[in-house]
C-alpha cells in the first residue's frame, strides 16, 4: 500500500487562486525559455504544474497536499480523481530533483 499524501483541506474558492498562480508559473517558465534559462523553465513547469494538481485535488475532493516532497503531490490526485494524465504528472514533478547539478544540462526540446 502506498503512503498516504499529507494534506489540508481547502474550499473551493481557493481553486481560482490555484490556477491563477500555475498560470503565472507557466507565463514565468516561457520566459525563462526565452531567455535560454532552461533549468529555471523547468523549476517553474513543475510549480505550475504543482498548482494545477491542487486546483484538481481541491475542487474534486476539498483538499491539496502539504507534503514537503513535491513528488507526493501526484499521488493525492491519484487518490481523488483518477485521470490518464497522471503518469504524466509523475514523469514532470522530480524535474528539480535533477537540474541542480551542473552534468544534467537541459535543452529545449
């Protein structure tokens, strides 16, 4: 049996803050692609993508991970709203966890 994610619950109001603020982290990764500043585009996606899992979590089931380890995230999504997209989600989130070190370059794709 897989860990149980930590979590708070949250209202429903709070889903528009969710979005809004993965939307403002999407806006500052493709900047930063602009920029060529791949590894601060990634740390941004996986951000908005964070953002947009607690949006899911909070409107389908009234609650967002509080877990420190964002790869724990996914797995409260999994828990309230099964969905095809996440693996994908689980294949984005340890991003971080590779780009501080300067033998994993990232490129644009």
């Amino acid at each position: 049996m897989a860990k149980k994610t930590k979590r708070v619950s949250v209202t429903p109001d709070n889903v528009g803050r969710y979005l809004s603020k993965a939307s403002e982290y999407m806006r500052t990764s493709f900047a930063a692609i602009a920029n060529e500043d791949y590894h601060a585009a990634c740390l941004k996606a996986v951000h908005a993508v964070i953002m947009a899992n607690d949006a899911i979590t909070a409107f389908h089931g009234g609650k967002r991970s509080s877990s420190e380890d964002h790869r724990d995230a996914p797995n409260l999504l999994r828990e309230i709203a099964p969905l095809s997209a996440v693996p994908c989600i689980y294949y984005l989130v340890p991003c971080p966890f590779l780009i501080p070190y300067p033998f994993h370059p990232l490129h644009p794709c």
